[in-house]
C-alpha cells in the first residue's frame, strides 16, 4: 500500500472523523511529549530529511480514509487522555527485519484536551469522535492547577 497523504483528501461534510488512541510510553507529561517531538524534528533536519513526526506502530490500521478524514492520534499519558494530533498520512512498511511496520505520520502540533480518565491497554485502539474530549479552551479556567489536582478532577468527572 503506498502513502495516504491527508492534504489530497476531501473533508466529508457531516461526517466525524475517526480517531485513534494510543498509551504515550515514556512521556510523564505533555511537556515531556513536545521536548520529544520537537528534538526527533531537529535531528531529522540535521540528517537533511524531510521534518516529519512519525509514531512507528506494528498494527496497520484498516479505516485509513475514515482516519484521514480529519481523525487524530489522542495520547494517554499517566492514564489520562491529555492532547492529541492530527493525523495526516498511514504509511505501512516492512523494516529491516522483516516485520512488517506502520508510520503514522502525525502533525508536530500538539493540541491540548479536556482531560479524561482511561484504563490502560496494549497498542492502539479505534476512538470514536462521540468518544472523544474537547480541546481545551483557553480562558475556561483551571488549566494552570497542579497535574496531580487535575488528574483527580477528571477521575471525578469535574473536569
């Protein structure tokens, strides 16, 4: 299967997007993720390749026009759905060993979400928009508490 490039897609009116979700090892916090995202840039600009953020998976997806339709990777971090990405092309390969591999080529920009609880699992997963949290809106408040405050308020489904 060649790449999918999400620019070359229409958005389909009235449609939601198709998500995925995905356990962010290895990151404690946003921060974390974006110090990330941001070096894994800058040595791809040292090795003159093209800048791209691309999330490395075993599973290929099967729902890639669903997914490109305007679908995001949310990222659980500390168990809790904290920021997503947009998703902007699937590209299935077979690594140098032999195993056949996905790249999720995701937007560098991190979008901030309402937090909300969920209980670990393996790989990714299918998220539905219904399912999904808001972005974050700024000035709603509350967005400067200590994590450990904000965790526990979205536990309790305050925020």
């Amino acid at each position: 299967m060649s790449a999918v490039d999400f620019a070359s897609r229409l958005t389909k009116v009235g449609i939601m997007p198709l998500n995925l979700i995905k356990l962010c090892v290895g990151c404690d916090s946003v921060e974390d993720l974006r110090e990330w995202v941001g070096w894994r840039l800058g040595e791809m600009r040292k090795a003159r390749k093209k800048p791209e953020h691309i999330h490395v998976t075993r599973m290929t997806p099967k729902r890639v026009d669903e997914l490109l339709d305007g679908g995001s990777l949310y990222w659980v971090i500390k168990g809790i759905i904290q920021v997503r990405q947009r998703l902007l092309a699937i590209r299935p390969f077979t690594d140098n060993d032999g195993i056949h591999r996905c790249g999720l080529v995701l937007e560098p920009k991190l979008v901030l979400t309402d937090w909300q609880p969920k209980s670990a699992f393996q790989g990714w997963r299918y998220f539905p928009e219904k399912d999904a949290p808001d972005d974050l809106r700024p000035g709603r408040g509350g967005d400067d508490l200590p994590p450990a405050l904000r965790a526990e308020l979205a536990e309790l489904g305050l925020r």
